[in-house]
C-alpha cells in the first residue's frame, strides 16, 4: 500500500482529502436545507403581516372617524399610518395592502423556487470554494515538497 498523502483508492479515485470535503458538502447541505425549510417564505407569514396592516388602518380609519374615541387601546399603529391624514387615505392605503397581498400570494411559488435556487446556488458556491481552496494548498504543499530522486 502506498503511504503517500496523496493516496488513491483504486475503487472510486478519491483520496482522504475528497472525501473529508464530500462529507462536509453533505453535513452541509443538511443544514443548508434545515435552514432553509425555517426560512423559506409561507403563505401564513404573508397572512400575518397582511392582518398586522389591516389591524393599523382599520384602527387609523376610526380613529379618523371618530376623532373624540380611542379607536382600539393599546394598538399602536402611528408609525405605519402616521401620513394618513383622511379616511378617503386610508381606504386607498387598505386597498393597497389587499392588492399586494393577494400579488404577494399569487407570487409566492415563484418567490420560493428563487428563495430555494439561492440557497442551492450558495451551497454549490461554498462547496466549489472549499475544494478550491484544498486543490490550491495542495499545490502548495506539493510545491515545498522534496522531489523524490
């Protein structure tokens, strides 16, 4: 047997170094795809924030309505509806998020195919620039070397 570091196993042409780096591509790409199922957009994520807007403009809209009432207590809605200054503003504003609401969720498989093509595309990149950088350190190694004679 061959002690060399360089080593390859007659059966698939690997060395130790390969298949260090094909075990950590696939440990990573477990966590990539844990990470990426937690992160990934959900119709129930766009469905709450659509009901946090909505819950702002219809308390700014009786609010405007009845000026002498708290609209809701304990709802602070100022910061999203601080511009809104008419009730006509508001009805467009919540036209507004029920227009993009339903964009968002006709949009969503799309929206997740770009999501999941990232983050394959940044695990391919992480995993071509790990096996880059051992092919360049063992051509550095290689170069510090004694050559056999």
């Amino acid at each position: 047997m061959d002690t060399d570091s360089n080593y390859m196993d007659k059966e698939n042409g690997m060395n130790g170094w390969q298949r260090l780096w094909v075990v950590v591509s696939v440990i990573t790409a477990i966590a990539t795809t844990g990470f990426g199922v937690k992160e990934v957009s959900r119709s129930g994520d766009i469905q709450d924030y659509h009901d946090q807007m909505m819950i702002s403009y219809h308390a700014k809209l009786r609010d405007l309505q009845h000026p002498n009432k708290d609209a809701v207590p304990g709802i602070l809605y100022s910061a999203r509806t601080n511009h809104l200054r008419t009730v006509d503003e508001v009805k467009l504003a919540i036209q507004q998020v029920e227009d993009d609401y339903q964009e968002e969720l006709n949009n969503l498989p799309l929206t997740q195919a770009k999501q999941i093509a990232l983050l394959f595309a940044m695990w391919l990149g992480g995993c071509l620039s790990l096996y880059g950088i051992g092919l360049i350190i063992m051509w550095v190694y290689r170069g510090f070397r004694p050559r056999k004679v």
